[in-house]
C-alpha cells in the first residue's frame, strides 16, 4: 500500500514502482494547513517518461508533483510540502491561483482525440486502438469525442495515492483541471472516473450503492438484461459489433471505464455495466 514519508512517496511491499526526478519549477513550501486540494490531470504527452521530461525542462514554465504511467508506475517530481505550476490561471470556490493551495496528479493519457476514416489518432499521430477509445461527451461541451481510455493500473494507483495524501495532509476535495479552469481545460476528461474517486477517497463509499462496496466486475460475469447491446466503443452512440447478448450469457470483464465494461467471449466488445453481475 501507498505511503508517503518525508513528503515523498514510498511502496514498503514493493508493489508500485516509484522513482524521483525533481524538477526546478518550483514556488517553495506551502504554508501551514496547505495543501489542501487534489487536482487531476492528463498529459496529454506521448509517455509518462517524456512528459516528466518535459515537466522539468525550466523553458516548460510547468511542472506537477507526480506523473501516473499507463502500468501504474509513478515519478514524483517534487515533494509534496512544495508547490508546483500544474494549475495555470484558475479559480475555485472563491480562491485563485490554485498552484498555492493543490497537489498535481498528471496521469499519462492523450486525452481528446482525433477522428479519422480509418479510426481515432492521438494528437502526436498514434492510432489508438478501438478498446481504448472512450466516445464522450464533457460535461462543459455540447458535443460527443473521442478520448483515449485510462488504464485500471492507473485509475488504482490514483485513488491510492489520493488516500496517503488524505491521510498525511488536510485534503479536502479532489477536482479537475477542467473544473479550476473551464475555460480552457479539459483534463481529465470523461473518461476518468471522477466521481468514483471523490467519493471512494472523500467519501469512502460510492455514490449509488450507498450502503455497500462498489463491485469489481473484473474477471467472470453474466448478462443479467434479456438482451445486452455489444458495442465497439464505450458510449450508446457507438456501432454494435454484433447481434446482442441474450440473458444467462457467460463473459470474461477485461477491464471497466466508468459506466462500461470491455468484456469477451466468441466475439468482444463494450457493454454497460448495470447488465452484468459476477459468478
């Protein structure tokens, strides 16, 4: 289990793999009773490895406290005692600048995506594959993107290391870039788990099963629906890949993205997750 010591991250069972790579982009300690706020971010940037980089070149005029690979792997680049320039411009319940109040969790993702004849392509020209495409609307835009899929691997290690700095610091809400600064932001995006996080790390439940333990539909499941649509993407507007599901049908869940679930069995696709239970 995630820890922190002396401001920094530690794994004692050796599970995560943590480096530290500091970064000059620096503001000096926070006062006493800061920080108080968690602000979620993607990358936007081709690995953790190169946006870490990035974070601390000195002409990035940026930087964060940790950056989240796609295997779950964390590189701190400033102690948590430090402020960091993650935020920008921005504003939250009254208070400004939210670099001198916020720790800033960049998670390696692409983000929004570009769609082409032949499928989705990040903005540095990589195609994605169709099981990693999440098709969204944000909740500040009117229309339906795609945007790469995050990894169960990251979305673990971020709730974990939202609950050490629970424990370790006075967190009090954990928010997007995109709520600090919705003129201009749109990390982390719809395909985070957002919701989920805010209420397992501040909450400590999840907010539509109030009195019990959020089900992990990884591994063996039913359809539980008399007829489950399978589709090619996460999101009703996606094409199905094939006749559906008929109720009792055995799947395999390969791995959940908010509100659907990645399963196979002859064939494999996207479904949503209030049809299926665990055997």
């Amino acid at each position: 289990m995630i820890a922190i010591e002396d401001h920094k991250l530690v794994d004692p069972e050796g599970k995560i793999k943590i480096s530290f790579e500091e970064t000059p982009n620096i503001s000096g300690p926070f006062p006493n009773g800061l920080p108080d706020t968690v602000v979620i971010h993607y990358t936007a940037g081709s690995s953790a490895k190169s946006s870490a980089g990035w974070l601390r070149n000195p002409q990035a005029n940026a930087s964060a406290h940790l950056v989240v690979g796609k295997a779950g792997e964390v590189i701190q680049l400033a102690p948590f005692n430090i402020k960091t320039w993650h935020a920008g411009r921005s504003s939250w319940k009254g208070r400004v600048g939210l670099n001198q109040y916020s720790i800033g969790i960049e998670i390696d993702n692409a983000g929004v995506l570009v769609q082409s004849p032949d499928g989705y392509y990040t903005h540095f020209s990589k195609k994605v594959e169709p099981q990693n495409v999440v098709i969204a609307k944000h909740k500040l835009d009117s229309t339906e993107k795609g945007w790469e899929a995050y990894t169960q691997q990251q979305i673990e290690v971020v709730e974990q290391i939202c609950l050490a700095l629970k424990q370790a610091y006075p967190i009090a809400e954990i928010v997007g870039h995109d709520d600090i600064a919705p003129s201009r932001k749109r990390d982390p995006g719809p395909a985070f788990p957002m919701l989920s996080l805010q209420n397992r790390v501040m909450i400590g439940r999840n907010e539509d099963l109030p009195d019990e333990e959020e089900p992990n539909l990884l591994g063996d499941a039913v359809v539980v629906a008399e007829n489950l649509n399978i589709r090619s993407n996460p999101g009703t507007e996606a094409s199905k890949v094939s006749g559906p599901l008929t109720k009792g049908t055995k799947v395999k869940v390969e791995k959940t993205v908010g509100e659907w679930s990645y399963v196979k069995i002859d064939i494999e696709g996207w479904v949503s997750n209030q049809w299926l239970r665990n055997v």
